[in-house]
C-alpha cells in the first residue's frame, strides 16, 4: 500500500458534510494497528484540521475553545491532548445485548431493545408539556417520553424506522416506559462500538453542553492521531515476556475498545506501566542512596554492644531478631548512610532492636537519638531504655514538651559535649538548640507520623548524615511496601518472644456487660490488670457510644474496693505520667483511657483490654489497642463490646479481629475496606494518584513490575543499553523528581 498520504479524507455517514484530518504520515504498520481506515466512520470520529502533540492546549480542539477549555482545566484538570489521553473512562455501557419489551424487568440497569418508534405527538401545556411516542418490537409495546425537548429533536426523531434505543426503564400502571433514551439508526449502529465509554462529568459541565457525547466525540478525535501521538516507553522484550499489548493499542482499546477483551488487554497494559515507572523511580532512588548517600561506617562492633549482648540481655532474642540486627550491623559497617525500615507487630521487641544499634553507634563513638511522634510513647520508649541500661551505667535522657528549663538546659550542654550518648524525644529534639557533638544514629518510631520536613531536619544535625532505622508497630499491607517504601531496606520481625501466649478475642453484646465485668474481676482476683478504652471523653449529642466520664463512674461502682486510674488526651502531661506510672506500679487494678494508649503503653501484667462501642474503631486501631495485653507470660484476652446493630464493615473489622492475631492479614483487610490513602495517612494529599493501578487488587502486576525492574537495573543500572532508551526518556520526562514526598532521608 505504500505511504498515506498527509491529507486523509474521511467520510463518517453520520453527518451530511465531508470532513478532512491532518494526521503525520504513516506506514503500512500503523495502518494495520487500526485495521483500516473506515474503523475511523465506524466509530463516529469526529475530526480536526490540525496536527496534534501531546501538548496541544485542548482549546485548540474541535468544539472545545478558550471559554471551555478554562472550564475543563478548573473541573477536571485537564489542559492538554495528554491530559484527555488519560483521562480514563469510569465504566462502559455495553451495548452487544438486545432485550425484548416482553424480558423487561423493573430492576435491570440500563437496557438496549431494537425496534421502532411510532404515534409521535405533544402533550399538556406550559411548564407540564412533553414529547410522547410509543415504542414497539416483535413482543410488545412501550411508552417513550421526553420532558425537556426542543423542536429540532421533534423534526430529527427516527419516527417509523428500525432504531435502536437505550436507556433505564421505570414501570408505571403495569406499563414500561423509557424517558430521554438514546437513539442510534440501525446502519450506525451495527458499525459502532459496542462497548461505550462513561466519563466522570459535573452538573456544571453539561449545562455548557459538556456530556457524554462531547467527551466521546473530543477523545475520538484525538484517538485518530494515536499513530502519531503515541510513543513506545516499554522494551519490547518485557511486552513480549508478559503478552503486554502496545501503548498505541491501549489507549485506543481504554477509550473505545471493541469487546471486554480488549478492554482488558488496555486495562492491564496501563496498569502494568504505572507500576513499572513508579518501581523504577524508586528503585533508581534507591540505587542512588546506595552508591552516593554518604554515612559514618561503624566498623567497630565493641564493650557495649558485646558487654550488653553477654550480660544484661534479660531474654534470649528471637531469630527474627537476630536476623534484623546482621542487617542492621552490615548496613551500618559501609560508608553509606543506612536507609531502613523496621515493621514488627506490636510486643515482637524492635525496641530491643532498636537499643542494640545504639550501642553499635556507641562502640564507634557515635550519639544515637530516638524520636517518637508523643509524649507518652517518647516517655514509654524511655523507661524502657532506662530500665535495659540501668546495671550497663549508659546514660540516658528524656527531652519532650514539658521537660523543665533546667533540665532542658543540661540536656543541651550534655548533647554538645558528647556526654549523653542516647537522646530519646519528641519534635523537642528537632529545635534548632538541640545540637550534637557527633550523631551517628537516628532512630524514628511511627515515622508516617512525621512529615518530611521534620525528619529532615534530624539529618541536619550532623555533618555527615546519620543512619536512619525507622520504625512501625504497624504492619504495612505488602502491596504498601512494594510500592511506597521499595527505596528503603525493609526489615520485619516476624517471630513473637518465646514464652507469649496468643491473646484470645472475643466479641460480645451490651446483653453480655455484667458477664465481661465479673470475668475482669476474676482476672482482677488472680492479681491481673485491665484496661477499659472508650471512644469518646465525654458524651456526644451526635454519637451514641460509650464515653470515658461517665463510664468511669460506673467502672468505679461495680468494681468497688479497686483502684481505677484514668488517662486521656486533655490530662496534662505530668498528670498523665503520673496516671500511667500508678498503673504500671499496679498499684491501680484497672486502667479507664481513651486511644492515648493505641501505642508506648507497655505494663505486662494486664492481662484483658476492653475496649468499649468497638465498632466505632478502625481495624489498625483494634489491633494497636490489642497489643496492650499479651505482653507477659499470661494468657490475655481482648473482648470487643459492640451494640447490636452492625454495619457491613464493621462486622467485618469485628470478624478479623476475632479470627487472627497476625498484624499483617490484619493490615490487608483494613487496606480493602479503607483503601491505601488512608492507611498512609495520606488521603488529602494526592499521593494515591494512580489512575489505573489499585494497590489493593493488583499485586500481582506489583509484584511483576517490581521484578522486572530489579532484573534491568541489575544488567544496567544506569540505561544505557539501546533497547532501554526509549523507558529512560519517558521516565525523565514523567518520573524523575516526582516522589519527593516518599523520601526517608
């Protein structure tokens, strides 16, 4: 067939003019992508007299101009022929199915039937006046209505012609009806798609016309370009390796494909390359800190790490510990700052983890310091050090909000002296006065607690950037941590303490109060503590759940005799101390609290957390709170009190909670029902900003793209090899520099 030429006159039988396309020349290859040209008239194109780039303003497009091009940009964000390119559709009506007037049924969606219109007429007046027909196939007969109409529609209606209709259907009187229906002549459409694309719209984009069918019309258009439009940006070798269809075929097929299956050869292509460029970028980031993230190499594992390790370890740590400090030591001992994530679930020992890096930094004559996003856990984190040093003779201090002048005043001069070896705190430690002789190590608990540019500022504090262990009581679904934390190195402590006994967890009803309360006294009587947690301080006119004041008077009632201590949110910090350190001492049998201690709270002689309207929780929140307990020798229990009216989800959360203990199933449940924003904590924030990708359902293709990134970045970490250009050059255009936000250190 040769060349096309430049200049391709199409003719599209839906309209009466003929219509010319500028589109660049293309060969015989791009020819066949499409089949043939009447593909173009058997869609409907609609067409313009210019040849697009990905950067053409939209204004520059068939029925757009400046006015609606600065509406879109407002409403949808869409300025360029790019931006419409992936501007996906939200779900397709499929129009392969014909029903029959006699197979209707009010519950069906959207329907399509095939016959013809007739007894065309106008009825009432004023405001009351609509357009009627009656619509009929070989099984029976329905009415057609228009409500709002105009008397072009009257003139152009197919009146006594063969016609498909679509639209929802409503019975009335024992009769169907179908208002405002969509109308397609039958020689159009047996060559139109089948499958027709929904895209998101507003209220205020169709009263300027902005409907489905200007969309459609709009992404036609530029569909027609695609040929010139659309580069390449995966080897052919990996498409080949995973039966990848083309990127010019998965955007044509995203937008208008001709069946599900091609639908699904698009949607699992673009899926696959968002994974792709997201690993690669991350994983060049990676390789970057690798080779040029400067760090103090601490060689020297000496006295204090041997002398601890030899005589003051209280347990015997776990493989799974053991396993997390060889990776730590052999991060540490290169001359690159280490760059690591620590998940464990809650009680598995990452705070001894944790003390023993510090004494790594200490043989290397380094200061470590330990940052935790409260008080209480800042202050939980403390005594727990404290108490593991106490016959080694290491000094340890505690600097928060509420520490005293004074004692703020010898921190700061212990620190810059190299004195104090190990700073535990809050953001206290970020202020600008807190300053170092030498610090080695920086240690962050919760770190998505911290912003980015807080945790930046730790790294200041150094001439040479500390290492950087990071850590999360939090399991992280494993989809999370293939995508948003692959520049780090992941650790996981997968393996409890010898000796814990899984907590046992139960749910029950209001009906069940006064069995669960005399239960606690039992494990009371055998000389255990409990926690009662509520959802609220005080009562809610809004709310109907438990809430803490009133229910410690009716904790203290029943269980007269006991010492009932209380901790919430609004206590100041010395009396929330003072609460905390009279239930530790067990001198209070029963501790009454809000969340404020989701997490630092360690006493392991209580033995049952209760945790009151637990319905009203999240199932990362449950599981924190559950973590409480378990932390002896004892068997625990944790009993979940609900109301008896349930919703979906929170049966589920109840459900999970009761069936496993393990952190991690736990987070890939909570992912499914409240999706990856908001697990990040960052659901405002646009950092979930997949358009195709889902981190809960695609794992798989996670998993792939990750793989697969590994393996090229290992034969050529810098993409210099020919068959690689061509993924480099799209990676610096849409990539490089856009996951700042994600960066540890």
């Amino acid at each position: 067939m040769g060349e096309l030429s430049e200049k391709v006159q199409i003719q599209n039988k839906g309209l009466k003019n003929r219509h010319f396309i500028n589109i660049k020349a293309f060969n015989i290859k791009a020819f066949n992508f499409f089949g043939s040209l009447s593909y173009f008239s058997e869609i409907g194109i609609s067409t313009t007299n210019i040849i697009l780039t990905l950067d053409t303003s939209i204004e520059f497009l068939k029925s757009i101009g400046p006015g609606r091009a600065k509406l879109i940009k407002n409403v949808l964000n869409i300025a360029t022929v790019e931006d419409f390119l992936n501007f996906y559709p939200i779900r397709y009506l499929d129009k392969s199915k014909v029903y029959a007037i006699k197979d209707l049924t009010e519950d069906l969606p959207e329907v399509q039937l095939k016959g013809t219109i007739v007894d065309l007429k106008e009825l009432g007046t004023g405001r009351g006046k609509r357009l009627s027909a009656k619509f009929q196939d070989e099984t029976g007969l329905m009415d057609l209505v228009w409500f709002k109409y105009s008397k072009w529609l009257k003139e152009q209606l197919p009146v006594n012609r063969e016609v498909y209709i679509f639209g929802k259907v409503t019975l009335f009187n024992r009769q169907f009806s179908m208002a405002h229906p969509e109308i397609e002549v039958e020689e159009v459409k047996e060559k139109a798609t089948r499958l027709q694309p929904i895209y998101p719209g507003s209220e205020k984009l169709a009263k300027r016309g902005l409907n489905q069918k200007f969309f459609q019309n709009v992404l036609r258009t530029i569909c027609v370009q695609i040929p010139g439009l659309i580069n390449e940006n995966i080897p052919e070798s990996i498409r080949k390796t995973l039966n990848l269809i083309s990127r010019q075929e998965s955007f044509l097929n995203i937008h208008f494909p001709a069946d599900q299956k091609h639908f699904e050869k698009a949607d699992r292509r673009l899926k696959f390359e968002e994974a792709f460029f997201f690993q690669l970028s991350y994983a060049l980031k990676k390789q970057h800190h690798h080779t040029y993230a400067v760090g103090n190499p601490f060689t020297i594992v000496g006295d204090y790490f041997s002398g601890f390790y030899e005589n003051h370890l209280p347990f015997d740590l776990t493989n799974a510990q053991k396993r997390v400090i060889k990776e730590i030591r052999t991060d540490m001992r290169r001359p690159i700052q280490m760059n690591r994530l620590l998940q464990g679930d809650v009680g598995s020992g990452k705070t001894m983890v944790a003390l023993l890096a510090m004494l790594i930094a200490m043989d290397n004559g380094f200061q470590s310091v330990m940052m935790a996003p409260t008080e209480i856990l800042a202050q939980q984190h403390y005594n727990s050090l404290k108490e593991l040093l106490v016959e080694s003779g290491i000094e340890i201090s505690l600097l928060t909000g509420s520490t005293k002048n004074v004692e703020r005043k010898i921190i700061h001069e212990s620190l810059l002296s190299g004195e104090l070896p190990i700073l535990v705190g809050t953001h206290a430690v970020l202020e600008d006065i807190v300053r170092f002789k030498n610090l080695g190590l920086a240690i962050i608990d919760e770190q998505h607690r911290f912003g980015v540019a807080q945790r930046a500022r730790l790294w200041a504090k150094n001439r040479i950037p500390p290492h950087v262990l990071v850590m999360t009581a939090t399991p992280i679904p494993r989809t999370l941590a293939m995508s948003f934390y692959s520049d780090l190195d992941v650790s996981v402590i997968d393996e409890m303490p010898v000796g814990r006994k899984p907590i046992i967890t139960a749910h029950r009803r209001e009906k069940d109060r006064l069995t669960v309360f005399r239960f606690a006294l039992e494990e009371i009587e055998k000389g255990r503590q409990v926690y009662f947690v509520y959802p609220l301080i005080e009562e809610s006119e809004t709310l109907d759940y438990k809430n803490l004041m009133e229910n410690f008077v009716h904790v203290a009632e029943f269980f007269e005799g006991k010492n009932v201590a209380m901790l919430h949110g609004r206590m100041k910090p010395n009396d929330k101390e003072e609460a905390m350190q009279y239930f530790a001492s067990g001198k209070a049998e029963i501790m009454v609290a809000t969340t404020v201690i989701e997490v630092g709270v360690n006493v392991p002689n209580a033995s049952v957390m209760i945790i009151e309207s637990a319905e009203r929780f999240g199932l990362s929140q449950l599981h924190q709170l559950r973590g409480r307990v378990g932390r002896g020798a004892d068997q625990s229990y944790c009993i979940l009190m609900t109301s008896d009216k349930l919703t979906k989800e929170s049966r589920t959360r109840i459900k999970t909670m009761t069936e496993t203990n393990d952190g991690f199933k736990i987070s890939e449940v909570d992912m499914q029902l409240r999706g990856p924003g908001d697990i990040l904590g960052t659901q405002q924030s646009g950092v979930v900003d997949f358009k195709k990708l889902d981190l809960v359902t695609d794992g798989k293709i996670i998993k792939a793209s990750k793989e697969i990134v590994e393996v090229i970045l290992q034969k050529d970490p810098f993409l210099a090899l020919p068959d690689h250009q061509s993924l480099k050059n799209y990676y610096l255009t849409h990539y490089r520099g856009k996951t700042k936000w994600g960066k540890i250190s």
